[in-house]
C-alpha cells in the first residue's frame, strides 16, 4: 500500500501545478495581472516584457509615470489605467504601427482627456509614446510647465492644453515636435514674450489667446503659413508688424483683440486675400484706415471697436460684398459715406455709436471730439475715391526679398 500512497501524493501534487500554472493573466478595465491564482495589484513601473514589441514596456512606463503625477480624478477616468494592456486605458487610442517596424502589435497613437477634471502635471516620461499622434487635455486642471522632452514626440499633429493652469514662458519644445500642425494653449498662465520661430513653423493653427503673453508681437508673423492666429486677451504691446499681409497669406481668421497694441493698421493688413473674420477691437490703434482694407473681399467680420482711429470711414470698407458684421464704435471717426448708411438694408450688422459723425445719434460730446488722440501725421492716409489694385502688392513693395523677414532666414534656434 505504500507504494500506492506515495503514486496519489504524486499526483495531487502535480494536478495542483497544472492549476495554478494555467491561471489566466489579464490586463486593463480595473483587473489586477493574475500569477499564480493571486492577483497582485501592486503598480510596477513596467509592464512584462513582449519580444515582438519592445514599445508597449515603454508606453507602459510613461503611462504610470503620468499617472503618479495626477492627484486628482474624481471622476474615476484613470481607474482602467491598470495592467500592461495599454490599448485598453480609457482615452487612450492604439493603431497599427508603422511599417518601419517589424512588430504587429498596436501602438498608442493618440489619448483624448478632454474635459476629464484631472488635476496634475505632465511628466517628462510622456515622449516615450513613440508614435502619438494627438494629446487632447483640454478642460482640466493641470499646472506646471510642458516638458522640454516634448520635442522628441516625431509624430505628435495635434496638441491642445487649452484650458488648464499651465505657467511659465512659451513651451519652445513645442517648436521641435516636427509634425506639429495644431497649437492650443488658450486659457492658461503663459507668460513672457512669444519667439519669433512660432510664426514660421508649418502651423495650420495658432490659439494663444487669454494667457499672459507681453512684448511686442514678432516681425515674423507674415510668414505664418496658419489658417488661424489668436493672440487675444493677452499683453501684447507696440505695433502690429507693418508686413503683415503682404506675403498673401492663407489665414483666414485673425484675433487680435484685448492687448495693448499702438501705432497705425498697417496697409498689408489689407491683402490678407482670404481672412474672413478679423478683429483689431479694444486696443490703442491711431489714424486712419488703410484704403486697403477695401481689398478683403471674403471678409466677414470686421471689428475694430475701442480704439482711437479717426478720419472718414473708407467708403469702399462698407462695399465689401461678403460682409456681415462691422463694428467701429468707440473711435473717433469723423463721417463715412451713404454706401455706409445702405449697410441695413443688405442685413448687415453696422455699430458707429461713440464716433464724432456730425448730425448722428450716440455720438461722444463735442468736446471729446476737440483733441483727437494719436492724431498726428504719422498714420495719415489721403483717402481714396478708386478701387486700388488689390492684387500685386508685393511688386510695390519689391517683393518677398526685400521684406525683413524670410523664412529661410529664421529656421528655429531653440536651446
């Protein structure tokens, strides 16, 4: 009977090894990685290694590493982030990778937090995603300054930090992520004054607005290739770069208002051939507008409301056939023209209330009227009563080579 005994001793002994080696191992959604029938739910900085990917222990470790810097998440977004598995961490999003490598295994591409309520900062760790595509924060509450190891992100399109507590000076790491195309850093507490290479970079979209940017706006804002620039509600001072426009840019919406801008509008202003929205208001502008202006044939909003502009409102302004809105209200105009008065009957929004217009109502005092501010001779234009030749503006100013300017010439130089 012995020799019995010690056979179903044997047995028990490796039916119990068969059981406990075949426990599953599962990732992500909440669960603990399983070994052995115990679920271990302590956190590791990386995740078990994959030899057909060497990615995902790295995406892992920047992952958790992001995730011991949020101090905040009431609203239990990140309890998923748990496991190896990072395809499966809420608001993170995985692809196919590239066919540069050799792996088939998918890899994080892009992670979407918006309105999420976290609170926290960015980790330097970040840049070990590889192969993101777009970092969406927006509507949270995360402090502190972008990591410099934000220019190693090779493949990053898309990042939105809008709406956060970000401080410190412009985050000039983004200016080496190459791909780069879509810039938000709106309603944080940058500071500083904003590079020149900002205005250079391959950018289809530019929002800086409500932040605490100061200094003048840089020289090289002609040559911004963007669709888009928002510079609103900051500390921009001196004046708006006299180039601008010239280059016949792309942009089609310009957001200028809110700062402490002086000096006159430019006349380049006025071949920015497809701009449709553009607002100058609530600054310190002085003189006259550019005839110029007549040129914004796809214009559709144009607001330059609480400055210090003066002279005749340009008749060929009120002709703009794609017009919706004008505002020019608390300026110093003296009079503008009937096409002026027809604005109503087309629909169009037309405010000059607070003007000097003799004979009109809502006017400022007469008194008011008696020292126009800012009106010297240095922003005096002789008004015209012809169409002036909108396209061409380059051969009159010697073109692309004699601007201050070129792009080839201010390729970034960020430490």
């Amino acid at each position: 009977m012995q020799p019995v005994l010690c056979h179903l001793v044997l047995a028990f002994f490796q039916l119990s090894y068969l059981r406990t080696s075949a426990s599953p191992v599962r990732s992500g959604g909440g669960f603990g990685v399983w070994i052995n029938a115990r679920e271990d739910t302590t956190t590791t900085p990386t995740a078990p290694s994959n030899p057909s990917n060497p990615n995902p222990s790295r995406e892992y470790t920047a992952l958790q590493a992001w995730k011991s810097a949020i101090t905040e998440d009431p609203s239990g977004n990140l309890v998923s982030w748990v496991g190896p598995d990072v395809c499966s961490y809420n608001g993170v999003f995985c692809s196919e990778p590239p066919e540069s490598i050799s792996s088939s295994s998918p890899v994080v591409s892009g992670i979407d937090l918006n309105r999420a309520n976290l609170k926290g900062s960015l980790v330097k760790e970040l840049s070990f995603l590889t192969y993101l595509s777009f970092l969406h924060l927006n509507s949270n509450r995360f402090s502190g300054t972008i990591p410099d190891s934000f220019g190693e992100l090779l493949h990053l399109t898309e990042l939105d930090l809008s709406n956060n507590q970000f401080t410190g000076h412009f985050p000039v790491s983004t200016l080496l992520i190459p791909e780069l195309v879509y810039l938000d850093l709106r309603f944080n507490s940058f500071s500083g004054e904003v590079p020149d290479e900002l205005f250079v970079k391959n950018l289809d979209a530019i929002f800086l607005n409500n932040n605490q940017f100061e200094g003048q706006i840089p020289m090289s804002l002609w040559a911004s290739p963007a669709s888009v620039i928002t510079l609103a509600n900051n500390r921009f001072s001196g004046s708006i770069p006299a180039s601008f426009g010239y280059m016949g840019s792309s942009i089609r919406e310009v957001l200028f208002l809110n700062n402490m801008l002086t000096g006159c509008v430019p006349e380049g202003v006025g071949f920015l051939s497809d701009v449709e929205v553009l607002d100058l208001s609530f600054n310190s502008l002085t003189g006259q507008l550019p005839s110029s202006l007549s040129c914004l044939s796809d214009i559709e909003v144009l607001n330059i409301a609480h400055n210090l502009l003066s002279g005749e409102l340009p008749n060929m302004v009120c002709d703009l056939k794609s017009l919706l809105n004008l505002t020019v209200s608390y300026n110093f105009f003296s009079g503008f023209s009937q096409d002026c008065d027809n604005l109503s009957y087309r629909d169009v929004g037309f405010d000059f209330s607070r003007n000097c217009v003799p004979g009109r109502n809502k006017q400022r005092p007469p008194p008011e009227c008696m020292g126009i501010p800012g009106g010297d001779l240095s922003c005096l234009r002789i008004p015209s009563t012809k169409a002036i030749a909108c396209t061409g503006a380059m051969n009159r100013r010697g073109g692309v080579a004699d601007l201050p300017y070129r792009s080839s010439n201010l390729l970034p130089s960020l430490p």
